[in-house]
C-alpha cells in the first residue's frame, strides 16, 4: 500500500548572506543614482537625497575593504534595514518618474522627508561602526572580556566594540554590550580609565533617559554607578558629558534598585567639590532631601553622603536650609543606617561649623540632643568623630555651653575618650575638656585622664595637639587634689621633665612650663619637693636664660620653695 501523507515542507530559506545582501544594495545604487537625475518634481529633496546616496555608495565601498566587515553581528542587522530602505526610494523614484501618478504632494514630501531620515540615520550608524575600527576583528554577540594578559590594544579594542553596539545595536547588542562592560569594571575597576578615553561616554548617559526601555535603563545606571566609583578620570569625564542630570531624574522616577544605584553615583561625583555645585543647577537638592525621607537605608546613606558633599559650597547650603534639609539630617542620626548616621553627623558638623545661622538653625531643631544621644549609643570611631564636631562647633552658644559643662555624663565620656580614643578624638576631647566650664567635682572625677592629656603634649601630630593637651591639662590642675594626683604618676612627671628639656626641640616649652607653674601655684610643699627632685629646677634655670615665656616664674616659685626648705631644715637643726 502507498502511503496517502502529504510530504513533508520544505525548509525555510536561509537569510541571505550580508555579502549576498550588500551585492543587492550596490545594484540597487547603481540603479538609483542614474535614475533620480531625470526627475523634474521635488528636486530639492532629490537633490539631497542623492547626495546621500552617494555617500552611502562611499562609505559601503570602503566597509568592503575592512578585512572582517561581514562576520561583525552588527553588519547583519543593519544591511537589511538598510536595503528596505533602498526599495522603499526606489519605489519613490518610480512614483516621481511617472506623470500619471496620482500620490498627494503633501504625501509625497513627506515620504520624500521620511526617506532622507532614514539613510541620514544608517549612514551615522555604518560610519560608526567603521571608523571604530571593529570591522578589522572578528567578534561575536556574546563578548568575553579580555584575559589579565590582554594587551592594551584588546582592551581599548573591547571597549570600542563595546560602545559601537551600544550606540547602533538593537535592544539584545545593548544589553549584551552592558552586560559585558558591568563584568568587566566588576572584575577589574583600573579598566574604568580606559573606559573614560576609549568609550563614548555621552552613549552610555544617553541609556539613562526616562524613555529608555527599562532592563537598559537598569543596566546604564549600574554601568554608571561602577564608572564613577573607580576613580577621579571617569568621575569627570562623566560628569562632564552631563551624567548629574539623568542621575537626578531617576532618582525621581526610577525604581529602588535603580534610586540606590543613581544615589550612588552622585555621592561619588559630588565628591569632587568641583562638581559639587552642579546639584543646585540641576535642582538637585530637593531631590536628595526627599531621597533621605522616603528612600530604602542603602539610599538614604548614599544621598545623605551627596548633601554632605555638597554642603561645603555656600550656595548649596543656603538651598539645603530653604528646602528643610536639617530636620532631615537630624532625624537620620537615629536610622537604622549607621552609614547614614556617619554621613548625616559629618554634614552637620559641616554646617555647624559654618555661621550662626546654621547653628541656630540646628539648635532650634534640638539638634544638641539628638547628637547627644547618638553619641551615647554610638561605637564607631568615625561617627563619633563627626558627632564630636558638631558638639563642639554648638559648644559656642551659651546655652549649649552651660548644657555640656553641667553634664556629668558627657564630661566622663570625653575623659575616657581623651584616654582611649583615637587621635582625632583624643583632640576635640581634650578641646572640649579645655573650653567648657567643668565643675570642681567634675574635674576631680576624670583626673584620670590626665597622664593621658601629658602624652598629648609630646605629639607633633595633628596642628594644635600639645596645646589643647596643654590647656585641657591646666584646667584640671585647678583642683589641689589633682596637683598631688599628677606629681605622685612617676611616667607623668618624667614626661614633663623630657619635655622640659632644652635640648628636646619637639615640644614647645611653653607648655610643659605653664603646666610647672599649675602645679606650683597652690604652694604644696610635697609638690614642690617631687619636681625639684626630678630635676626641674636645673631646666628651668636654663629655660629662664632662654627668656621662655613663664620660665623665670616658675623658677621663682621653685626657688622660694627650695628657700623656704632649706631655711626649716636649718632651723630644726
């Protein structure tokens, strides 16, 4: 029996090959040129469109010539479009070319427009694509990055191919091209330079556009985000080619992941104060404060980190005080975010640092309490340094003043900082313990600070240290009790007698001698015994002949005292 089936399809055409299709499209030209010569309506549209024409027959010649020009994916997407094109004008040459054609003028011009757009846009696309050189290389859709012993030359090459799809690919070349650039800054942020030179950075902001297809979108800000944390040259160049605005804009619009990402990337390009004041051009603070209230933690630290950034210029700030940012700020020093907590506390230190303006502003927000809690709970170093800051700089109002100094706690807290804190800690607190107005009962409960505050005179490091060691030190020795303290810590008083010296140039001598004249000043004998006895009375005399400030005082007072010892012995004798 046969069988009654009917026999199987026949298989689809295969596509044609981009050599068989570029074959099509040049006779198609050679057909065209001629032809739109003898039409007589429109002709300044066929003017131009010819010229076009021409340059197109140009610019394929010379893609020709490229010695892989037909194993680049990008060449088999855009011949096509290219050649339906072309049959469309021809169609448009034929229709011009017959008398009898019955097409409306309007319409015709307007098709007329519509062709010259289309070849104006593929000619931009082939002559990208041919002079990022990517056509004398075979590459494939799926890019690998290069190895860690790829020349420099493969790199920028990758990066180039990279770009070029970016820039003329559809939505699978851009996507795999992101893709593709976001493993290769993750596995290697030293490329983002050459990124910065060999890509058109102005392409990848473009991805970033509100009507962008979302997944791009997505991909461009993490591309960007990447770029712009891998060092200053991409930061700039960036910024340069107008990255802040579209960044703000997603912020805005964008969706959380895609805010976190944005956030970051102006936290990292307002870090450059050059770029800083470009927030304010852009409408950027109201965006970032908004950011801080509704954002997820990780985009409330990074954008409580760009308003810090941006607080140092003074326009800015006037705009961060007109559009609320200090409750904001305020409220962030008991989130969640201990990143935010650092960033707010540093920005406010910042301003509180800057006018009274901006104190009064703080103080009236309560912003004194809120640091001070946050300073009570608070273990990290560097949160704790801001905090510190922000307290001191508040410390000038007389309220604030009266509130420090009366506290007990506080005082305590400063006084185990100054003894294990580090240094810039050790600093403000020993400024603190050195301007506020302490209480005799205060003073006697942290004098266990003091040795801490003389090895404070010995450091070089930073500007200002031996000083406010020095001072915070004579406030305390205003108590008698803590005199005796001090004089009984035989490391102390070596140390002051090193620092005493002439011959140690490290420390100025003004302060070990103001520090010998505190402890004196009470006329304790025993005092005075255990200086003279550690040898302060031989530098001191040579400090006198130096005319040191305080020097011949003190020795004044150690001579009266060695007097006065001698005259009782002899007596009692």
């Amino acid at each position: 029996m046969h069988s009654t089936a009917d026999p199987p399809p026949p298989p689809p055409p295969s596509p044609p090959s981009p050599a068989e299709t570029l074959e099509e499209i040049t006779q198609l030209l050679t057909r065209l040129l001629p032809a739109s010569l003898s039409i007589t309506c429109f002709t300044s549209r066929w003017q131009v469109l010819r010229s076009k024409l021409a340059s197109l027959k140009s610019l394929l010649l010379e893609i020709s010539d490229s010695p892989h020009w037909s194993e680049h994916p990008l060449i088999s997407s855009l011949l096509p479009a290219l050649l339906s094109t072309l049959r469309r004008t021809e169609t448009l040459c034929q229709h011009c070319s017959d008398a009898s054609n019955s097409r409306g003028k309007l319409l015709m011009q307007s098709d007329l427009d519509m062709a010259v757009g289309w070849l104006s846009k593929q000619i931009n696309d082939l002559e990208l694509l041919l002079r990022s050189g990517v056509l004398h290389q075979s590459t494939a859709i799926v890019l690998s990055r290069p190895e860690a012993s790829s020349s420099k030359e493969e790199v920028a090459f990758f990066i180039k191919d990279l770009f070029t799809r970016l820039q003329i690919g559809g939505l699978e070349f851009k996507r795999k091209a992101l893709e593709s650039l976001i493993q290769l800054l993750s596995e290697d942020d030293k490329s983002a330079t050459v990124v910065a030179k060999e890509g058109k950075l102005s392409c990848l902001i473009s991805l970033l556009d509100l009507n962008a297809e979302n997944s791009i979108r997505e991909l461009a800000v993490l591309a960007v985000s990447l770029l712009v944390s891998a060092g200053d040259s991409p930061r700039k160049c960036l910024f340069e080619e107008g990255a802040l605005g579209p960044l703000l804009r997603i912020i805005e619009c964008g969706s959380a992941p895609m805010k976190e990402r944005a956030a970051m990337a102006v936290e990292f390009i307002t870090s450059d104060p050059d770029n800083a004041w470009a927030i304010s051009a852009y409408g950027g603070v109201s965006i970032l404060i908004e950011l801080c209230k509704s954002g997820s933690l990780t985009a409330q630290s990074h954008a409580a980190g760009a308003i810090r950034n941006v607080s140092t210029v003074e326009d800015t700030r006037i705009a961060l005080a007109e559009e609320g940012a200090i409750p904001v700020l305020l409220q962030l020093l008991v989130s969640r975010s201990p990143s935010a907590q650092g960033k707010a506390a540093n920005c406010i230190s910042i301003l509180a640092s800057t006018s009274e303006y901006f104190r009064g502003l703080l103080l009236q927000e309560k912003g004194l309490q809120r640091l001070l809690q946050l300073f009570h709970d608070c273990s990290n170093s560097n949160t704790l340094e801001h905090v510190l800051r922000a307290i001191y700089s508040l410390s000038v109002s007389d309220t604030s003043y009266r509130m420090l100094s009366g506290s007990t706690s506080f005082i305590l807290q400063i006084a185990e900082l100054v003894k294990h804190g580090n240094v810039m800690l050790q600093h403000i607190s020993a400024s603190l313990l050195a301007n506020l107005a302490i209480s005799d009962g205060n003073k006697r409960a942290v004098c266990g600070c003091m040795s801490s505050l003389v090895k404070l005179m010995e450091s070089v490091k930073p500007d200002g240290m031996q000083e406010v060691g020095a001072k915070a030190l004579l406030s305390l020795l205003l108590v008698k009790s803590n005199r005796k303290e001090l004089v009984k810590d035989e490391k102390s008083l070596m140390r002051l007698m090193q620092m005493l010296n002439p011959e140690n140039e490290v420390v100025s001598k003004k302060f070990p001698v103001a520090v010998l004249a505190a402890i004196m000043a009470g006329g304790s004998q025993s005092c005075r015994k255990k200086l003279v006895a550690a040898g302060a009375y031989g530098h001191l005399q040579r400090l006198a002949e130096m005319d040191v400030v305080g020097a011949k005082k003190a020795l004044q007072r150690l001579s009266a005292s060695r007097l006065t010892s001698l005259l009782t012995r002899s007596w009692r004798e």
